[in-house]
C-alpha cells in the first residue's frame, strides 16, 4: 500500500499529495511544482505533451491493435474484455544535447588487424524516465516533441494520474550520458570490432522537465490478464502483451 502524505504548494496554499520516493510535487490545482525536502519552488524548465485520447478513442485504438498483425488470435477483439484504461502523465528528464564520441579501436574482420580512430558526433533529444521502477518502455518511446507546451494543469483530464519524479535533475543527467555512451558503443560495432579506448564529451544544452501521457490498459481474454501502453500523444502501441495464438486450445 502506497501512503501518500502532503504539504502546502508553495504558490497557492493548496494541498500537494506525494508519495514516497518522489522529489518534486506538482499542485493539481495550480500546476506549480515544488521541490519536497526544501518547500522551495521548483526552477526548471517544466513541459507537457497533450493527450489526444479519450476513452472511446482509446477503445477503438485497441480494438486496430488486436486485429493487427499476424502474432494475433483471431478472436482476440472478439473474446477480450478492458477491464482498465489509466490514463498517467509520467515524469521524463528531457536531454537536448551534442554528444561527441572520440574512440579507438581495432578492426579485426580483415588480416592482418588494424587500429582505427575516428569521432562520432550527434545531436540528441535524449529522454530519461524519472521513475526508479517502471515497465515503460523508455527506448521505444519517439517522443513527439513538436507537440511540447508550457505545463499548463489546466489541459490535463481530471481522471488522470500524474506521477512525480524520483530522479534528481544531476542524476538524470547522469544516466543520459550513461546511455548515450551505450548507445555510441552499439553504432560503433559496424566500424570496430574492439574498443580500446572511448571518450564522450557531452555537451548539453537544455534540460526540461516533461510530463507525457500514456495510457495503461488491462483486458481479459480467455481468463488471463494482459497489458497495452499507449501513447495517449500520438496514439503508438508502446508495448503490448500478445496472448499466444494457441492461447486455450490445450
Ligand atoms: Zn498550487
């Protein structure tokens, strides 16, 4: 059981609830968001992304996604019951930043071996998720960053939940460079086979604070629960459980 305890928002008095482990709290009546330990406002930069989904939206969204694909029973829209359509805005750290990767490695594929150097420059939105546990899939996730506004408390469904973030703006920023790294090591195996040296200078230029909305589905099919993400921005099936086609026959 979750407790969620509360303190004054910092600009209008009204009562912030949050839950163990988060940071900031955003004020469901105003939108400002506080700094929890300190009762300071927060002072970055804070954004949303639009949910362009309402239930009966999502239904049919849902609905394209059973009968696509050939993985699918096809009975599948038929047989399956929505039991739950949670609609939460989660809390990103957005990365804007030039990543350069210096490296030197060994090419091994031809004899004899040879040493290559070379760069790897790229510019980045790069997106953490500021939850310590989730099942969201942040490396599927394009955000649709077009669509970002100011965080505007106003815009957003008085059914949803907005989760609060756990990660410190440091620490997110850490862990973009931490993957981006990764991610530098995984597009240099076309060129090296080894590397024996790899450097990443980050450059970053901006950091925003990004509440997204996905929505959480759970259906029924055949006495079995499964789950659907989707991004309430652009519609996209982020992750889905597929009952397997035999699902029942045995
Ligand atoms: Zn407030």
């Amino acid at each position: 059981m979750v407790i969620a305890q509360s303190i004054a928002c910092s600009r209008c008095g009204g009562p912030v609830e949050f839950e163990p482990g988060e940071l900031f709290a955003t004020c469901k009546y105003c939108g400002f968001t506080t700094v929890i330990e300190t009762g300071q406002p927060f002072s970055f930069e804070h954004s949303l992304l639009l949910n362009k989904y309402d239930e009966a939206g999502l239904e049919s969204l849902v609905r394209s996604w059973m009968t696509s694909g050939f993985l699918k029973p096809a009975d599948l829209v038929r047989k399956s019951k929505l039991l739950e359509k949670n609609l939460v805005y989660l809390p990103f750290w957005l990365v804007s930043a030039e990543a350069k990767t210096t490296y030197k490695g060994i090419f091994e594929r031809i004899s004899p071996p040879v040493v290559k150097e070379g760069t790897l420059d790229k510019e980045y939105n790069w997106l953490v998720l500021a939850r310590e546990a989730s099942d969201f899939p942040s490396r599927e996730y394009n955000v649709p960053l077009e669509g970002k506004i100011p965080y505007d408390f106003r815009r957003i469904e008085r059914f949803a939940k907005i989760l609060n973030s756990e990660i410190e703006r440091d620490e997110a920023l850490e862990i973009a460079r931490q993957q981006i790294e990764a991610h530098h090591r995984f597009l240099l195996q076309k060129d090296v086979d080894r590397i024996i040296d790899l450097r990443l200078e980050l450059n970053m230029k901006q950091m925003v604070y990004l509440h997204a909305p996905a929505w959480f589905v759970k259906f029924e099919y055949k006495g079995s629960l499964f789950k659907i993400i989707v991004d309430g921005a652009t519609g996209a099936v982020l992750k889905g459980d597929i009952p397997s086609s035999k699902f029942g026959v045995f």
